[in-house]
C-alpha cells in the first residue's frame, strides 16, 4: 500500500509522530478536516468550538470529487459510505435546466459515473456534519465545544489563544479556520478587512415532502427517488432538490439583493417577498416554493471580499510571527454557485496537514508559508468559477442555447474535480518548503 493508504485501527494513518500541537479555532467542516489529517500525519490537533452543543442545522451543501477523495481514505471508505447513505442520489435522474418562463426543459445534464475512490456529496449540511464531528472523535481529536476565542497571540516560538474565561492555551501553531468573521484575519492582515455586499442574497430552505405529495401537481418531485431542477432567469435561478427518496425536500433562490448587511447577514425569509420576484416565471416555481413552511424560509446576504493577499502572519506583508494562519472561509469565502467552498477548506487542511509532517516541528513557519504559496493561486482561480457560472446563468444567451443547449449546464471542470490534495502536497511540499526556507525570527 502507498502512504495515501496505510491506515490505522480507526483509519487514520500511522504516521509517527511529530511533536507538532496544533490548535484549531472552529469544527466546521474544515476545522474537523484539518483536525483529521492532523491525526493522519502524526500531529496533535485540539479543537476549539464557541458553538455550546453540536446542531444539525442547515439545510444543502454539495462536496465535489476533490472532497470525495479525502472522505473516502477516511477509515477505509466507511465515513464516505455513512455521508452517501443520507445524500441525493442522481444517477438516474441527473439535472434538468429549465427556461425559467416557459419551463421546458433545455437540457438534462447527465450525472457522472459514480467513482468510490472520488464520490460527490449533496445532503443536509448538518447531517454529513454529525457524520465527520463523530468520526474527529472517533480518531481521539480533542474537541472543546461552548470556548469562545477573546484573543489571538504568538510569539516566536509558540502561538495560542486567550478564551473567555482568561485561560491561556498555547501550541506550535494556530489555525482560524472560524469563518467569514474570523477574528484572526485582523491579526493576519494587519488591518481590518470588511465584507461588502456581492449584490445578490439566496432564499434557502429545508423542509419535509408533507404538502408536496398532497398536491397533484407537485407529487411527482416526490414519488420517483432523489430529483434535481433548476430554473435559469434573468439575474436569477432557482434550484430545487428533493432527497432522501423524496422524503425530504430543498430549495435555494439567488436573487438581486440591495439590503446592507451591517447588522446581520442572515434574516427571516418571507414567502410574499419570493413570490415577488417569481412574477413570471413557470407557475411551478411558485407552487413548490408555496409548499415551504415560512419558519424554514432564511434570506442569507451573499457577501464578496476581495482575495486576501495573505493567509498567514508574518509572511509578505502581515505583521506577526507567523504561527498563525488562516483556512477555510476565514481565507477565502466562494459563492454558492462555485459548489466549491466546503471542498476547498477541505483542501487546505489536508495540505496544511501534509506540509507541517514535511517541514517539522522545528520549521512550523516554514510550512505555513509553504501553505499558503501552494494553495494561493488555485484557491483564487476556483473562487472566480463561483462569478462566472452565476453569470452564465444570470445572462443567458437563450438564442445560443438553441442552437447549443450544453452551455448552460453546470460546469464539471477535470482541473477543478481531478485534483488530489494530499498527493498534490506530497509531490510538491518539499519543493515549496525548500523556497520559503527554513524561517527564523
């Protein structure tokens, strides 16, 4: 067996150990994946939570192949097999791309052969959470749930965190992998970095088939197995899923939006305000969004920030010592429309993860720059995909998908999807950690 598949009792692999502490802010899914490959390769990874109590909230989330791939080396392929066991399942169906007026189907995108070495997921995001939180446990990552970060520090030869109640933790390095708010990036960055508004807000929900199977017209997205439609409008598209065998039904609406988001970004939706924009379009959008329970309707504010130019302290431009670094959402955040957001923090942590064994306990820094100089530029370019594909749809050619309806399918790019994190960074770790060095103060 390679190193990518030597795997321990509990699947992780058995790695010798570095000596490397490594403290993780958040358990999203990047945190617990970073937190995973951390154990994989030897380190010691300690979760802090602010979150009192796991959750399951939410309502989809979509893991592209490139995610698949580090599920599936997770305890021989049994975490991915719990994950598809709960997901939507689209081999027979596929995606069918409607004209958002008319509603006639243009085309019906055909779902890939299923890969087990590199499946894709689509399931309640808390769900498939609960799955990867458990199995963080299971490996004996250490999670501390309801410890509230107050204070980022470091020094130079350790970094930490001050949490609510005054204690001081400590460790070789810190990784904020605590989403668009981090408070880390300031400390990154050396300044403050704002979010703007991207002009555009997604209506999102989750809710059980109950109204949709009473009504004659709608019945028929739930009594034939897992389904997938969109609708493709101008400046707008909706998508509807059903899953679970059509137990479960979900839909998200990306729409023009030009509320401020200074107070909140997410907000109650309303259904009235829905159908004000579905004006229109084919009845059946109305109908299905009409079966929605109001209290599982969230308007969520799709904010834009430009490309940071660094993840990690004391590298280029940041101030710092360069033991704290940035991963996940608290980097980059990708619209929904990327389908890449979860996947890429997915990414850096088993990256970061590969490149601290590389690099060692006594080059902590030099692997944090090594991270971010092999992630930089693929994360920037997978962002952008998020822009393009909602402008595709947004200001769709109609005359042009006549001629071609393959042009408004969702893109499945092999540069994007093809890619293998770890054995990436195995190939090219040493080379980028020979570059940065090995980093002193």
């Amino acid at each position: 067996m390679s190193s990518l598949e030597t795997n321990g009792s509990n699947g992780t692999n058995s790695k010798p150990e570095t000596g490397i502490k490594v403290i993780i802010i958040g358990a999203g899914f990047g945190g617990l994946t970073a937190a995973i490959e951390c154990k994989r390769q030897g380190h010691t990874p300690i979760i802090y939570e602010s979150f009192p109590s796991l959750k399951i909230l939410g309502d989809i989330i979509t893991f592209g192949p490139n995610a698949g791939r580090i599920f599936a080396r997770w305890s021989n392929g049994a975490i991915a097999e719990a994950m598809r066991n709960i997901s939507i399942d689209l081999t027979e169906y596929g995606f069918n791309i409607h004209k958002w007026d008319t509603g006639e189907i243009v085309i019906n995108q055909k779902t890939p052969p299923r890969d087990p070495q590199a499946p894709n997921f689509n399931g309640h995001r808390g769900e498939l959470h609960e799955i990867v939180f458990n199995y963080a446990k299971e490996c004996g990552v250490e999670i501390h749930l309801g410890q509230r970060v107050e204070q980022y520090w470091e020094e130079e030869e350790q970094a930490g965190i001050v949490l609510e109640d005054g204690s001081r933790v400590a460790g070789d390095l810190v990784v904020a992998s605590d989403g668009v708010r981090s408070k880390a990036r300031t400390l990154v960055l050396g300044y403050e970095d704002k979010p703007k508004s991207s002009g555009y807000a997604v209506w999102r929900a989750w809710f059980t088939n109950k109204d949709m199977i009473a009504d004659p017209e709608t019945k028929q997205f739930c009594e034939n197995g897992d389904t997938f439609n969109g609708w493709i409008g101008p400046d707008v598209h909706f998508l509807f899923s059903t899953i679970k065998n059509g137990s479960d039904c979900c839909w998200v609406l990306t729409h023009r939006d030009a509320h401020d988001i200074d107070e909140s970004w997410s907000f109650p939706g309303y259904l009235k305000d829905v159908k004000t924009v579905l004006e229109g379009w084919d009845p059946m959008c109305w109908k299905i969004v009409s079966k929605t329970p109001e209290a599982k309707l969230v308007d969520w504010k799709l904010v834009y920030r430009d490309p940071l130019p660094n993840w990690v302290s004391g590298y280029g431009s940041a101030p710092g010592h360069g033991r704290i670094c940035l991963l996940g959402d608290a980097a980059h955040p990708f619209l929904p429309t990327s389908a890449q957001g979860a996947t890429q923090a997915l990414e850096d942590g088993v990256t970061l993860a590969v490149l601290l064994r590389k690099a060692g306990k006594s080059n902590v820094r030099g692997a944090l720059r090594a991270y971010q100089d092999v992630r930089y530029e693929r994360v920037k370019a997978v962002q952008k995909t998020g822009e393009t594909t909602r402008d595709m749809w947004h200001k769709t050619d109609w005359e042009q998908v006549k001629k071609d309806p393959t042009v408004i399918q969702f893109p499945r790019e092999d540069w994007v999807f093809n890619h293998d994190a770890e054995m990436h960074a195995e190939e090219v770790g040493d080379e980028a950690i020979s570059k940065v060095g090995v980093v002193t103060a």
